[in-house]
C-alpha cells in the first residue's frame, strides 16, 4: 500500500468530523469560547475581564473590550520577558513576528504549545484531509512537498525562547516524521538570507520526486524560477513529472495565477487557497471550484465580525450566527495564544452560511479612501485581473496610494505596477483598469464622475525586481513579507517611486 493510500486511512475520520462545519457553525463556535474561557479563567486576563464567572458569548462580550495589538502590547511584552499566566496559561516561548507591518515596527504574536497544536498544524492538516477528499487520484505522499518557510531569532536572549516567521516556528516545531516527506533540509528552510536560501532550496529540491508545493505565492515564485534557471526546462512538470497541488496563501493568487499556468501547464496541477496567518489558521478551499474559503470552526479560535461602515463609530461586534452574506466585516478573534477580542487587520465578506464560506476582501488599514471613494483590495484585484486578461499583461507585484493634489491641482490615484509581461499600451491598460474600478465600485465611480473631483489614475512601470529591492532595503526580504497593496497615505509609494529612478 502506498504512503498516500495510508495517508487517505488516516485523514478518513476527520473528513467525516468537518462535517459539522455544514450545519452546526453556531454550536462549534460555542463550544470553542467556552473551552477558552476556562482555559483562561486564571490568568492575569481572565481574572481582570471576569472568565471565571462569563457563561455565555453576551457576557463575554460585556466584559471584554474590542483589541488592536496596541492594547495587548504591554502584556505580550511581559510574556516575551518569561512572565507567566498573562493572557495564557503557563509561560509561552515562540513569538512570531507578524509580516503585516510596513515600517521599523514589528508585530510580536505568541504562539503557545495550545495554538500550535489546535491552530495552525490542525489547520495543516485539515488542508491535507479536504484535498485528498476532493482528488481520489492523489498520489502527493508518494513524492516530497516542498515547504517555503522563514528564519527565527533568540527572544530577548531567554533560554528556549524565539522570535521569528511563523513558518519558521512551524518547522522548528514540526513532527520528525514529516522531515522523511518534505524539502528543503531543516537547516535550508531557516536560513535567514533568502537570496541564500532562494539558491538552496532550488538545488536541494530539484532532483527530488515533488508532488507539491506549500507557501507565499510570490516567494514560490521565485524558488521555482530559481529552478527552471539551474535546470534549462521549459515547464515545471519536467523537473518533477508527479506534481499536482499548490497550496498557497498570504497573498492573494489572482495577480500570480497566470504566471503559474505558463510555468506548469500539467492538466494534474491543483491549486488550492488557505487563510493562515501569524495569529491563526481560518480558512481553506474547500471546493476546487468556488474561490471562497471554509471558515474553520472547531479550532481554538473564536469569532467575531464589525461591520466595515461601523469600523469608526460604535464598533459593535457580532457573533458568527448574526452575519449576513455579501457584507464586508472586519474580523475578530480570541484564541488559545492569548488574543482576546483581536482586531486582525483583514476584512472579509461571507458568500454562505451554511456552510460558513467567505473570501478575503481587503485590510482594515489597507484601502484608499481620500475622497470617499473607498477601494478596497478586493476591487484592486478584480480590476487589475480584468486589465490583464483584456490587454495581455501579467501583474508581478503592485501597490497603490492617492495624489492629494499635484502641481495642477488635481487629484488622481497613482498605481506603481511591476509586469511580467507588460501591456503593449501602458496608458490602454491603465484605462481600462480605471473603467473597471468604476464598475467595480459605485463610490469610486460617483468620485470619478466627469473628473470633477478624481482625474483617471495614473500607472508608473516599475523596474524589474523594484519591490523585492524595497522589501530588502527594508529587512524583509523573504519569508511572508509582502508590499501593501492600497495605502491612504504616500511613504510606501513615495519610497518605491524614489528606488524606481535608480
């Protein structure tokens, strides 16, 4: 019996557990914050917001208050001193430093023995479970799976303590037994020099039988270019006959999707989206074809939703069984890392409840709003797919911000975009991106309207590797470092356009 037939034995029951998810969303979700709150009931936090004596999620709510990491910083600070019982149980060591940061500043999330384990490795594997339900034919454990992952760092120089990417405490963490079914070497995988690594990991990899591929979109990337380089192919299903899956997140796909298909052109190939970020695991593809996401219920992970338009006002958060499709929230969570309440940063819109489906729409800090025309990612994305597939480009890497007021005293939305392939018009294809964001997005639309109060947006061709230039001058070269895709104010755009011109 082959591994992967084993593997299917061993994924069976849990294909089967999953199945709640379908109608039972509210008594799971119940069931996770009552299991927190008595987990918690004795720390710092607990005793402070009243755990012990909170039956219900209308308690919960009363008793606790909306979090940004601003909020927690203070205890997480402590914690990452070695004090114990703060906002978890015990003492907790691993810290990952959250990508979602642009400037100097990091984010510093814990992850304690409980998240790891009912978090992000279950989250793994649910991945592995829902896949092989969906392809019977699967034969991915009879190969290697090549796992991109980031570097760590000693924590204030504790004993046992580390800071770094969260893929990094990933693999430092992982199972022995999974080593045997993947590469790079564990060494290779947490070097902290990617353009190191990047090198590495191709010459590790590419004599290896791998069957699939787990990381950032944009790194992978350049791993596998690295290794269409090394080897002279043309496709990536020379190198490795049996490859068949890529699961992929951090980013979104859409941009890379048909860099993709020309590199691996395996009618076989899948690809397959999850929500794992620094602070959890959320969601998963749970249909290979519908792009929207299963929100992943009876983790240690508790739910909550604000509504986008209340994001400045009230900020009265619902619980999961008081959403409604087709609206964008801001999201919440507690979990067993001690995030209380956390306001993550991502928005996301429901397309079903039954199951409890979405998609990624955008960031709470990362739209354009300095007009009232509210763009969000998720419109940024659809334009720019539409732009492509009319004028023959392909999308590298991007962002954007708005021109308050030029020398002329107008007012427009300036795009630096890096092609793969770039249109054989550039100002054809910023056109029509601009009509599409008009389609797109009604508020856009009206600031638009005979250019009375937005001129049409301005694109910049960006030099080939600009943002991967930005990204290490910046020290993030690497890892689940990503650009901001929309900004509201102009340092990003501003320092890219600067680095463009040398």
């Amino acid at each position: 019996m082959s591994l992967t037939n084993i593997a299917r034995l061993l994924f069976k029951p849990r294909q089967r557990e999953l199945e709640r998810h379908q109608n039972e969303g509210e008594t799971l979700q119940r069931e996770v914050l009552t299991h927190l709150l008595q987990r918690a009931k004795d720390t710092e936090y607990g005793r402070n917001h009243l755990f012990g004596a909170t039956k219900d999620y209308e308690g919960f709510a009363k008793s606790v208050p909306v979090n940004t990491y601003e909020e927690l910083k203070g205890d997480i600070d402590r914690m990452r001193q070695g004090e114990r019982d703060v906002l978890w149980p015990g003492r907790v060591k691993w810290y990952a430093k959250s990508s979602g940061t642009t400037n100097d500043k990091s984010k510093f999330i814990p992850v304690s023995p409980e998240g790891l384990k009912q978090i992000h490795y279950k989250g793994g594997a649910d991945v592995v479970a829902i896949y092989l339900r969906n392809n019977p034919q699967s034969r991915m454990f009879d190969g290697r799976g090549l796992i991109l992952g980031g570097s760590h760092a000693p924590n204030y120089n504790l004993p046992g303590s580390l800071v770094g990417d969260l893929s990094a405490i990933l693999i430092e963490n992982i199972n022995p037994v999974v080593n045997l079914v993947r590469v790079p070497s564990k060494k290779t995988a947490l070097l902290s020099d990617f353009e190191v690594k990047r090198d590495r990991i191709a010459r590790e990899a590419m004599n290896k039988n791998v069957t699939n591929l787990s990381g950032v979109p944009s790194w992978m990337l350049s791993v596998l270019n690295r290794i269409m380089e090394l080897s002279g192919k043309t496709h990536l299903e020379e190198v490795w006959p049996n490859i068949e899956v890529f699961f992929h997140g951090g980013v979104a796909f859409t941009p890379y999707r048909e860099q993709y298909e020309r590199l691996i052109t395996s009618p076989r190939m899948h690809y397959m989206e999850t929500y794992n970020a620094s602070e959890g695991f959320f969601g998963i593809q749970d249909d290979p074809l519908d792009k929207s996401m299963l929100l992943m219920l009876d983790y240690d992970v508790f739910y909550e939703f604000i509504p986008v338009e209340s994001l400045d006002s009230q900020m009265n958060p619902l619980p999961l069984w008081a959403i409604e499709t087709g609206k964008d929230y801001a999201m919440l969570i507690s979990t067993s890392c001690g995030l209380w309440r956390y306001m993550i940063g991502d928005t996301v819109r429901f397309t079903s409840t039954n199951p409890y489906k979405f998609v990624i729409s955008g960031r709470t800090k990362s739209f354009i709003n300095a007009f009232g025309e509210e763009l969000i990612v998720d419109n940024a994305e659809r334009g720019l797919a539409y732009a492509c597939k009319t004028t023959g480009a392909i999308v590298s890497e991007y962002t954007a911000a708005p021109v308050f007021m030029d020398d002329r005293a107008k007012c427009r939305h300036q795009w630096v975009i890096e092609f793969a392939q770039a249109p054989a018009d550039l100002s054809v294809f910023a056109a029509t991106l601009d009509r599409k964001l008009q389609e797109l997005n009604s508020d856009y639309e009206a600031k638009r309207f005979k250019d009375i109060t937005l001129q049409p947006l301005e694109v910049i061709k960006a030099r080939p590797h600009l943002f991967n230039d930005w990204l290490k001058q910046k020290g993030k070269l690497g890892g689940q470092h990503k650009v901001p895709r929309l900004s509201n104010e102009r340092t990003i755009i501003d320092e890219l356009i600067s680095l463009n011109l040398r």
